[in-house]
C-alpha cells in the first residue's frame, strides 16, 4: 500500500478477517505515527497510545492515544496527550497505579538527542460521560539522570515498591549519542512515584527496551531488544527485581528494533518482536536520526569500551513467539504479518517506509490477544486474535 492508501484506512472501523482475526487502523491527524502501547482498562475498553508527529527526534512529535470501547466496533478519535514544543515526546506507558490512577510515562529529548533524554509522568482521566474521552494533566519530570528511557510498564515489588524498566543512552562527550554505550537499568520508587533512584543491571552494554514478565512467585524474567542486532536477551531475578543475572542470548534474533513481552494467562511466556538479525540482511543505515537535516558537527560516537550499534536491518514481519520454558527457548513462532520492513529511511510519506515494528500485546482474560504495531511508520495498526489462536492450524 502507499502511504496515501493507508491513509484512507486510518478509520478506526474494526474489521472481521476470518474466524480469528479482527483489525483496524487507528485514526490519527499526523503523517508519522509510531511506537505503540496497548493498557486494558477494568471495564474492559483498551487504550491505544503512540508518538506522533512528522518525523521521528523533530519537535512536533507528541503521545496520541484512542479508546476502543468495550464492546464498540471502530476506535475511538485521537487525542494529543503531551505538548512540549521544544522536545520529541516519545515511548508511551500507561500503568494502573495501585491508588486507582492511571499514569502516562514517556520520554522528551531535545532533537536526536536520545542521551539527554528525561522521562515525564502525568496522570490520564477518563471523561465519566463519553468513555473515549482521555484528558492528562501537566505532570512532571521523574528525578532520574538524563539519558534515561522507557518503553515497559511498572512491576510492583510485594513490599509495594514500583520498578520502572529503563534503558540509559550514556553520552559521550563532543560526540553524537549512536547507541554504542546504551545499558540497562530499573527505577524504583518506594513512595508511589514520588521520588526515585536507579539501579544499573551489570553487563548490560546494549541491552536495551527491558520488558520483564513475572513466571513465577518472586522470580521476574526481562527481555531485551540488542543494539548489535544479534539476539533478544535474557535476564532473571529471583529477589523481585533486587538482583539480576548477566544478560544472556535466547534463540530469538533480534535487529535493534522493539520488542514486548508477556506472561500469557497460562504461565506460558509469549515475546512479539521481528525475529530476524544482521546476520540474514546487508541493510544498514547510518543511525537512528540520520535525516532530522539538523546542523550538528559532533562525531558519531566512538563505540570503543561499548558496542558497535546496527542500524537498517528490516523490521518484519511481526512474529509471536512462545515459550513453556520460562523464556529460555521460543520453539512456537506465529507470523502475525509479513513485508519488506524495509527501514532504510523513516519518511513516513514518500513510501520507501515498509516496517512493521514496534509491537505490544495484552492477553485478554478469554484467551484472546490484543496486538499493535507500527506500519510503514503511518498508521497504527490493530489486531485481535480470538481464543484458540496459538492453535497450530491457526499460525505457522
């Protein structure tokens, strides 16, 4: 499809494509639309939040969301939820706090900046008489270093404390923030999100977009998305998130793009990612932000005591994998939707953009999935599978 087709899809409609699956398009007022979180509200209505704007790092991207009522058959408008004309607002998180909030996490660097990056948390309202209706406050700045990143939700300890996933884009000086020095971290907040501290993971160079899953009493599994572009990794903690083994490779290939992981309702670890790595494309681009066409004559970052970052490797298709053995090996693979992913580019309006990356995914408590990714850096797209869709005659 070119960009201007899926523009004309961007309705919201929900639409039946078989016995399994439903999807649509989520409507939005902006050419670039990105980087997609899915919260399911008690009463059952989903909230879809996102970037947008007209260029990934330019100043005008802001966090949108829409609702899909319970019930309803299209998503409802978009609202703009952030509005800093001076930063990128990226990453959406929305986490159902414990005293009945609902709280927007997100980041906002200056440009492309990813290592100036600071992490902002506001309270989203529901409108009493129209369910589709969102409104978020101004919020506030967490006291966590620059550099820090977000892309999971928070996981409550049993003693109450909050752990926020993190990932740190550590700059260096003179030189343009590359990726090459990005680790791992948690946040943690003993009061409810009134103040926090950060906890680095050890020997996490390039381990980034932690997603954790919780398997088990006490024991929390996190995955990572891997600035080499080799495989997702694996961390565990058997304290609650006091302690963390090295991360390691799971048989999961990564290419440096997002991925989401969640417990399924049983037991079962379910990760939707690209599963594909540099080592099966030649595609490669230069960074992240190597068209914003904003002066800047800083070097890239030299990558010596960090990582060598890679970039361009297509982001498709969109693949959930199953675990039975608490994240260790993904045998089950189901191809949610295949393409090109080329992402040599991220225009959003000239058609080289064919990725389809950036996933979430919710398990219902009937056993369906909710799914939501990025497509071709336009639209935001949808699916739900009904109950039986890991059924073998139902994937691949």
């Amino acid at each position: 499809m070119t960009p201007d087709d899926i523009a004309r899809r961007m309705t919201g409609a929900l639409a039946t494509i078989d016995a399994v699956r439903t999807e649509a398009y989520l409507p939005s007022p902006m050419v670039q639309n990105h980087a997609s979180f899915l919260h399911m509200q008690a009463d059952g209505s989903l909230i879809c939040a996102w970037f947008g704007g007209s260029l990934e790092g330019k100043s005008d991207i802001s966090i949108y969301a829409s609702v899909l009522a319970q019930g309803a058959d299209s998503w409802g408008p978009p609202q703009r939820l952030s509005a800093d004309p001076d930063h990128s607002e990226q990453n959406p998180v929305l986490f159902a706090a414990p005293d009945g909030r609902l709280l927007l996490f997100h980041t906002s660097q200056p440009s492309g900046n990813q290592d100036e990056c600071r992490i902002r948390m506001t309270e989203v309202t529901t409108d009493a008489t129209n369910p589709t209706r969102l409104t978020a406050a101004e919020g506030h700045y967490l006291d966590l270093p620059r550099g820090s990143f977000v892309r999971a939700p928070v996981v409550i300890r049993t003693d109450g404390a909050w752990l926020l996933p993190i990932f740190r884009c550590i700059p260096r000086p003179g030189q343009k923030w590359n990726g090459s020095h990005d680790t791992a971290a948690v946040g943690v907040s003993e009061d409810g999100g009134t103040s926090w501290r950060l906890e680095e993971l050890d020997q996490s160079t390039g381990c980034v977009h932690m997603s954790p899953v919780t398997p088990g009493e006490n024991t929390i599994a996190a995955f990572f998305r891997r600035r080499q572009a080799d495989f997702v990794y694996r961390t565990e903690s058997a304290d609650e998130g006091r302690s963390w083994s090295n991360p390691a490779p799971t048989d999961l290939p990564n290419n440096n793009s997002s991925i989401a992981a969640i417990a399924l309702n049983d037991g079962r670890v379910a990760i939707i990612c690209n599963p594909v790595n540099a080592a099966a494309s030649p595609d490669r681009r230069t960074s992240l932000y190597d068209e914003l066409g904003e002066e800047d004559d800083r070097p890239e970052a030299d990558p010596t005591g960090g990582c060598a970052p890679i970039w361009g490797v297509p982001r498709a298709p969109v693949t959930v994998c199953i675990s039975s053995d608490g994240g260790l090996t993904f045998p089950q693979r189901i191809v949610i939707e295949d393409g090109p992913g080329t992402c040599l580019s991220n225009d959003s309006t000239d058609g080289r953009n064919k990725e389809m990356s950036y996933p979430w995914l919710l398990a219902g408590q009937d056993g369906s999935l909710h799914i939501a990714y990025t497509y071709h850096r336009r639209a935001i797209k949808y699916v739900r599978l009904a109950p039986g869709w890991d059924r073998p005659e139902n994937g691949e």
